[in-house]
C-alpha cells in the first residue's frame, strides 16, 4: 500500500518508457503534492499525473 503514494513507484504511462513517479510528475509539470492528494482520493496513475483536473459527474451537471 505504502508504494501505491511513494514518489519511487515505478510508472510506465508511455510504453515503454518507465520512470518514477515523481520523475513523471516533473516531466509533465504538475507538482508532486498534487499527485500524491489524487492517488489518495483513488485516481489511477495516468489520471494523477495528467495536467488537467478530472471531471466528476457532479461538476459535469453544473456546467
């Protein structure tokens, strides 16, 4: 569990490109606070660190 949020979890998002996650997190320019508060909430991997916010259903009904 404890790797699921460590910056050295090892994340392939471009096959077959593996790097740490918080080398990710560097190279798309998103900070890594960021990342670890969107893993906590149960964001897959590719979603965390992605630069663009998530859209949730509820906020798609108030748009």
């Amino acid at each position: 569990m404890q790797n699921e949020f460590s910056m050295n979890a090892e994340v392939t998002l471009v096959a077959p490109v593996t790097k740490t996650a918080i080398e990710w997190a560097k190279e798309m320019g998103i900070n890594w606070e960021t990342v670890k508060r969107r893993r906590y909430r149960g964001w897959a991997w590719e979603q965390a660190l992605s630069p663009r916010r998530r859209r949730l259903p509820i906020m798609e009904k108030n748009a």
